[in-house]
C-alpha cells in the first residue's frame, strides 16, 4: 500500500477556502457587489463549469472494462448518498425548501479536487480512475439535484433535465471519449483554458453568496447533509473496498471519492433554480472546512 501523505491532501483544499473568503470579502467590503456576482454565477453555471467537465472527461481515458468494481463501488457510494439525503425530508418539521436545495450537498463532489487529488496519490492512473467516476456519477448527482428543486418549484423536471448545462457537458463528454474524439489543439488548449477559470470563479461566487446566519434556518438538517457526506459515505467506501478486494490504488481514489468537499457548484444549481441559495452557500463553505481535516483522517485508516 503507498503511504498516503495527510499534510498535502490538507494543502490542497486550503486554497478552496480562501477563495470562498475571498468572494465574501469583495462581495461585502468592496464595489464588487451582489449585481457583479449574480452575472458571475450564471457565467459559471452556464459555461464555465460545463466546459470543466467537457474537458475533464474527454481528455482522460476510462477504461471501463478494467475498472467494473471501482466503477460500480463509485456508484453505490453516490446511490447512498441521495437516498440517505432524500430520506431526511421524512423528519418531523424539515423545513421543505432548504431540503431540496441542500440535499445535493450530501451527494455530489467536487470533481476539480477529485482530479488533483487522485493525480497527486495516485498519478495518471488515478486520474484515469477518476475520471470515469466523474463520467458516470456526474449525471446521477445532478439528475437527482435537479428532481428535489424542480419538484418544490413547480417546474418540469425533464424539461429542467434537458437543459441542464452540467448534465449535457458530461454527457458529451462521456460520448466524445468513447468515440475517439480528438479536438484540435487550439480547440482544446482554448476549452482548457476556460475551464481553468471555473473552479476559482466557482468558489468565489460561494462567498459571495455566502450567509452565515441562514444555516440557522436549518441546523439539524445542515448537520445531517454533512454527516452524510464526510462520514457516512467515506464509511461506506472502505467498507466497499474491502468488500470488492479492490487493488490498493482503487481504494485510496475510491476512498478519496466517498470523502470530497461537496460540489461548489451546488450553491449556483439552488441559485438558478429559486431554491435557498444561502443555506447551500453556508453547506458548501462549511463542507470545504470539514473536508480539509476528514480527508486526511480517512485516508490515514488505509
């Protein structure tokens, strides 16, 4: 088993949360206010991020055949993920709006951090590795943000389904790898570059939506998404991998999966779609703290 550092995993999520204090700053104390970055989340949401993901899963190669256990344990630790969220609207007194627009926290991740992440512990094969995760739980993670948020809205799902940004770039992602597709190199340096730009611009606009206070509209069920992702579900992914007999590798990127910061951009799908922004912007900081000092922790049980 290669010995898996603590120090870097922590490095690295580090500058996430500064960008997030970052966006709260300007958003506050500055002429960069709450106009600026409601243009912003729509750039981000709209290209920014579904360029990422395009890019992120073209350009890597999936190899399914040889990767079926670690493919179906990725799978399993999301399905988790979205029935213990979902089954939280069964609580006594939840308060309905904030639990479709939080409980995607509970499921989706952060690929960008997954990607460094796995190149870091594991190198190209752990990109490769998870970049099929990506390819294959992307769409389920949003398909099942999307449901909770168009069902409280009163807005169609299929139609909300079809024209959801993250869903379609991975999609075509997914598609364009399988067959072979090659993009020129300006093309694909010029999508690459973009892309680049999602993650901070990203992260930002989480602060800068940021309210503290409106996580005491919910604390309980704030407390349970959380639960769920850096605990449960990093839970469940040792188990798995145990389970399976996963080779070493797997099971620290399958483990490192199951533990990642929740999506950033699940405060921009709430903000788009009417849900409780606020409330997701608070899960979203918080969930990048905690995963700064889990991760480490979950890695170090191998």
């Amino acid at each position: 088993m290669p010995a898996v550092p603590a120090v870097p995993d922590f490095l690295l999520l580090l500058p996430d949360a500064l960008l997030i204090l970052c966006g709260f700053l300007l958003c506050r104390y500055t002429a960069l206010n709450r106009p600026i970055w409601e243009a912003t989340e729509k750039l981000v949401y709209y290209l920014l991020f579904p360029v990422l993901l395009f890019n992120s899963i073209v350009r890597t190669p999936l190899q399914p055949a040889e990767t079926l256990s670690l493919a179906g344990a990725g799978v399993a630790v999301v399905l988790a993920g979205v029935g213990l969220a979902y089954g939280l609207k069964l609580w006594p007194g939840v308060d309905a709006r904030a639990h479709a627009s939080g409980a995607q926290v509970a499921f989706r991740f952060n690929s960008y951090i997954a990607l460094a992440l796995a190149e870091r512990l594991q190198g190209a094969q752990g990109v490769a590795w998870v970049a099929l995760l990506v390819a294959l739980c992307v769409p389920i993670c949003n398909v099942a943000a999307v449901y909770p948020l168009a069902r409280h809205g009163g807005q169609g799902l299929w139609r909300e389904l079809a024209r959801n940004p993250l869903i379609l770039s991975t999609v075509a992602g997914l598609i364009a790898n399988l067959m072979g597709l090659k993009l020129p190199e300006a093309a694909a340096l010029t999508l690459n570059r973009i892309g680049l730009a999602a993650l901070p611009l990203g992260l930002m606009a989480v602060g800068a939506g940021l309210r503290f206070g409106a996580l005491r509209d919910a604390p309980r069920l704030a407390a349970a998404l959380l639960a769920i992702r850096h605990a449960a579900l990093p839970l469940l992914a040792l188990g798995l991998g145990h389970g399976l007999a996963l080779p070493a590798g797997q099971r620290v990127v399958l483990l490192t999966f199951a533990a990642l910061p929740t999506a950033s951009s699940a405060y921009v799908l709430a903000a788009r779609m009417g849900g409780h922004a606020a409330f997701v912007a608070g899960l979203v900081t918080l969930s990048t703290g905690v995963g700064m000092l889990s991760l480490p922790f979950w890695l170090s049980l191998l």
